[in-house]
C-alpha cells in the first residue's frame, strides 16, 4: 500500500516537472487605465520613484518596508532600493529610459524571495480629454518560476495590484486638479 502511494506521489511530481519544462518562459502583464488629467501630469508621478512610492500598491503591502533612493531626482539613472516582508521581498529598481509625457522604462532586479530581472513600462497617451496610462512587466521565468506558475496565477497576481496602483494613481492626480 505504501508503494502504491510512494509511486503515485512520484508519477504526480514526474508529471508537475515535465509540464513545467514545457511551459514559456517569456511573460508579460500589463494592465491599462484612462485618467482625466494630461500626460505631463502622468509622466510626473511615473517619472519620480519618490513621487511613485505614494500610489504604488507594493509599497501598501509593507508600509515599514525600509526604501532607500539613489541617482538624480527624476529620470534615467534614478534609482531605488527596497527591503520589505514577505510580501515585497527586496530588490531594485532604475529608470533606464524615459521620454516625456510618452515612456518610463524601469528595470527591477528582485533579490528576494527569489533573483530575477525585468522590465517595467509605464506608456502614456493622450485620449481625448484623458491620458491613458499602460502599466506592464516582461521577464523570463527560471524552471522554478514556471513550476510556480503551474499554481499561482502571475497575471491575475501581478495584474491585480497594478490595478490598484493605477486607480490609486487616478485618484491622486485627478483629485489635485480640484
């Protein structure tokens, strides 16, 4: 009986390891938002990590998380660390490329819980009366990632708090016009 459930258990991790290999490794999430307010405004609050620290969801999820800033101000070469709980890990980001009122590109290199790089956007076009903003991520997934994502959803996960970010982000900007 205990071979029975030994030599399941093995077909059943056998078969969660073969999946994975087959699984992409490539991802992105992105998420969009129209937000009454211009793309000067927008660029503002994306192009500034300090000014992003008040609207950013990760941020809320560890309000004692220890930030540190580096670089300039605003723009390329801006940078921030970050160490958090369990929830927010560590790592750091850079703006490694940023267009006015159109881009800010920003590279995360997470240390912890697990390492890996990506790549963030914040695109920002005007829409009539309105900006609408796209928040998105692309990576790669090590072996280990796409195991994870076998039973965690990374674009519901991942996409649901740039979510709250952009509508945090809406309410700050549209609620300083007033």
């Amino acid at each position: 009986m205990i071979k029975k459930i030994l030599l399941g258990l093995a077909a059943i991790v056998a078969v969660i390891l073969v999946v994975a290999a087959f699984q992409p490794s490539a991802y992105r999430i992105e998420r969009s938002l129209a937000i009454a307010a211009s793309p000067a405004e927008i660029y503002a609050q994306t192009n500034d990590l300090r000014k992003s620290a008040v609207w950013s969801p990760w941020l809320k999820l560890d309000p004692n998380a220890k930030v540190t800033y580096e670089g300039p101000a605003t723009g390329v070469g801006a940078s921030s660390t970050w160490e958090g709980n369990s929830d927010i890990g560590a790592g750091r980001q850079t703006i490694t490329e940023s267009r006015p009122n159109e881009l800010v590109r920003i590279r995360l290199d997470f240390e912890k819980p697990f390492k890996a790089t990506s790549m963030s956007d914040f695109v920002i076009k005007p829409q009539g009366g309105q900006t609408v903003v796209s928040w998105s991520i692309a990576g790669d997934n090590n072996y280990l990632g796409k195991i994870f994502c076998l039973f965690m959803n990374q674009d519901k996960m991942v996409g649901g708090q740039f979510e709250k970010g952009l509508a945090d982000l809406k309410t700050l900007v549209e609620s300083a016009k007033k």
